[in-house]
C-alpha cells in the first residue's frame, strides 16, 4: 500500500503539469495532504507491526489487536475515497 501511495503521487503529479493547474489549487492541495496523512499512517502500521513482532515473536494477534487494525484499515480507506472524491469533483470534501 506504501508503494502504491507513492506511486499515486508521482502520477498525480505527471498528471497536473500537463493540465495547466497549478499546486495551489485547493483540491490538489487536500489531495495531497490526504495521500501524505495515508503514507504517515500505512508507515506507522508497518513500523508497529514490527515492533511487534519482534517483542512477541509469532504469536497470532489477539482479538483487540485485529480490531485496531481493521479499524485502521477503514480509516486508511476512508482517506482514500475522500482523495478520489476531491480528484473527481475538483473541490474538496470540507468546503
């Protein structure tokens, strides 16, 4: 997912220039700042997952575990959404 978030960031960009926008415009700059939000956040999972398993070896995870990374899944995936949203509608989601 990390390689996928950098990879939306660079073709986003490829994708501005030609077009004429300018980096300024307000929904490339919340599509920006949720694609950053998602990268810090998929970031912080995997450097959570391993901090894990290296304290606790290869035990499965509990039920409380599952949850809070389920739930950071949706999160993540609502983030996601609200970037294809601002990509199609050309306005952002707040304003």
């Amino acid at each position: 997912m990390l390689v996928l978030c950098l990879f939306a960031m660079i073709t986003g960009t490829l994708l501005v220039i030609p077009k004429h926008f300018t980096f300024h415009t307000p929904w490339i700059q919340a599509a920006y700042l949720l694609l950053l939000c998602a990268g810090l956040g998929i970031f912080s999972l995997i450097l959570l997952k391993k901090k894990r398993i290296l304290k606790k070896g290869n035990e499965p995870f509990s039920r409380k575990e599952r949850a809070v990374w389920q739930f950071a899944y949706f999160v993540l995936a609502i983030v996601l959404i609200g970037i294809i949203h601002d990509a199609v509608t050309k306005t952002t989601f707040v304003f």
